[in-house]
C-alpha cells in the first residue's frame, strides 16, 4: 500500500515508517521539524529510517510541512494519493499544554481538521488516529476501558485528543471514513522523546543528578513497548479497510508499574543507583493509567509481549549504542 505518515520522524512515528517500510508498503512521511525538541534528534530518526529503506530498496519520503498548512497538505496528499493515513502529528504532553493551551488547540484539533479534509479532497478514506490515555483524566475505575466516559479531562492535552475522536467521528458518520482512534499508553523504548520520563531519567541517573520524583512514588503507568505498540497500529491500519467504520482501541500493556519501581528497573539496567528531589504531584498528572486491552485482542489480533524489564533493557542497550556514538542524548 501507499501510507502517508504525519508526524513520522518522531518517536512513534519513526518506527511506524519502518515497519511500514518492512512489510513493503511506499511511505509518505509529513513532518515539520518543530522545535518542542531538538530537531536534530528527528533527523536522526529520519536517517535511520532512510537506512532502513535503502536497505530493503523501498520507496520512502520526507516532505517538512506543518499540518496545520491546509492548502500545501492537501496539495500533497493529492499528489501522493495514500491508500490510508496514519495521524500520529500532534504536541505532546500534558505539563506542556497547561502552559500552552492555544498552540495544543491549533495543532491537535485544528491541525486533524486539515489532514481530515485534505483527505476528503483526495477521496483517501482510511485513517489511522493517534489518541492517547490520558482521555481517561483520573478515572478511579480500573483498568480504563473505552466505553468509559472521558467528558471529563483534566489537561488541555486530554481534552484537545478526546476532541480529535469525536472529529474523526464526524467525518466518519458524514464522510463514509473507515478510523481507528488508539489510545497509546505511556509509549516507550528507542528513540524515546527526550522529555519523557524513562528517558530523561537514564539520562539523569547517568549523569549523577537529582530526579524529579512526583508524589510518594505510588503513582503508576501502563508503560507500553514500541515494537507492541506497532504490532497494535499496523494491525489497526489493515482493519480499516472495507466497509467504513469508526472504533477506538487501547493499546497498552495492560499491567501497571509504580513510579518507585519504574526507577528502580532503571537503576538495576544501568547499575547505578539514582538520587532522588521528591516534589508533590504536578497539576493534570493522573495517579495512574491502566488499559483494559480486551477489545484490541478480538477485533484487531493485538497481543503485547514484552515484560517491563526485557523493554527497559532493550531501551538501556539502544541508549548505550547512541551515546557511545556520540548522538546528542
């Protein structure tokens, strides 16, 4: 197929280029190089991908555009004519959208507008949309399932990604789209974005400085290893074909780690002990996340693999090679 990637040298994105490559699919990737950090660490990204496809003689592009550039996008995507998108662009980050919740709203709302309709244009009908967990704010009933209400956000992150699903379902029900809304769970592993936690923490644990450590440690993620959280997109991408149809899944692990052990796998992969700044919880954090996988299982085939400790080792191994070969980390 022809893919057609937003946000595809980032994190996530990167590696959803590769698998896509692997498979033998021509990939599209629109991203526009944005500053939230360092670009040169999606150069990078962009380069081991273009590593990749050299390797497997495939077909892969990079066009840096903004999302929210409605005109050129849709002159892309009619250029290119993808058999489906997958929309994974978006400002991350619930700390950050407190502090910037007009720019939030432009990119993640207004920003899938425009993909959605430059689609509509091209009469591209299969869509790939990257939600996030944090729709579920502090729901006190667990594991978080999708039929739970989520009117009830507790960031402008959350309520910007909440709002990208119901505007999927809009072109779904006018438009005829076929979408698939994931709610990823606390993403991690190589290539990681240097802000989040289990990255930034290697980083601090290595260099001997103090880490953040909000609240009493009790407050727990359903971390989430990227090559399963692949396996999830790509299985979500092939169910979009045929008839249209709207649904959205959780992907996670569907087991919860603390923050205390978070840190403490951290330390027992690196072999280095970490010091700790012990602060209270930060508005909008949520005290824990945990997904109920249930229906990605029978509707999509998804079956994570990867136990918390092989992924923070296979993410430590990554860390080590990049850092060796001088990468800024």
């Amino acid at each position: 197929m022809k893919i057609l990637v937003t946000g595809g040298a980032g994190f996530i994105g990167s590696h959803l280029c590769e698998r896509l490559l692997a498979r033998g699919d021509d990939v599209m990737c629109v991203d526009n190089l944005n500053d939230f950090y360092d670009p040169a660490m999606k150069r990078r990204n962009l380069d081991d991908v273009r590593d990749k496809a050299r390797a497997l003689g495939a077909s892969f592009a990079v066009e840096q555009l903004d999302i929210c550039e409605g005109e050129a996008l849709s002159e892309l995507i009619a250029r290119f004519v993808p058999d489906a998108v997958a929309h994974l662009a978006a400002y991350a980050g619930v700390r950050p959208s407190i502090q910037n919740p007009a720019l939030y709203t432009r990119v993640n709302v207004m920003g899938t507008v425009s993909v959605l309709e430059a689609m509509k244009a091209a009469h591209v009908k299969r869509l790939v949309f990257a939600s996030s967990s944090s729709v579920y704010g502090n729901n006190e009933k667990v594991p978080f399932c999708e039929i739970d209400p989520v009117d009830h956000p507790i960031s402008p992150y959350a309520a910007t990604k909440k709002a990208g699903e119901l505007i999927c379902h809009t072109y779904h029900a006018l438009e005829g789209f076929s979408v698939a809304c994931l709610r990823f769970f606390t993403v991690y592993g190589a290539r990681q974005r240097p802000d989040l936690a289990i990255r930034k923490f290697a980083g601090m644990i290595e260099r001997g400085e103090e880490l953040p450590f909000y609240g009493d440690g009790s407050a727990s993620r359903d971390y989430t290893y990227i090559d399963d959280i692949m396996d999830g997109v790509i299985k979500a991408l092939d169910w979009t074909e045929g008839v249209p149809k709207y649904e959205v899944f959780n992907l996670g692990e569907s087991a919860t780690i603390s923050l205390s052990a978070m840190v403490e796998t951290l330390e027992a992969a690196m072999g280095k002990k970490a010091q700790l700044r012990r602060l209270p919880m930060q508005p909008g954090d949520v005290l824990r996340t945990n997904a109920d996988i249930g229906k990605a299982r029978r509707m999509l085939g998804y079956a994570p693999a990867t136990p918390f400790d092989e992924g923070i080792g296979k993410f430590i191994a990554w860390y080590n090679t990049v850092k060796h070969e001088g990468a800024k980390l």
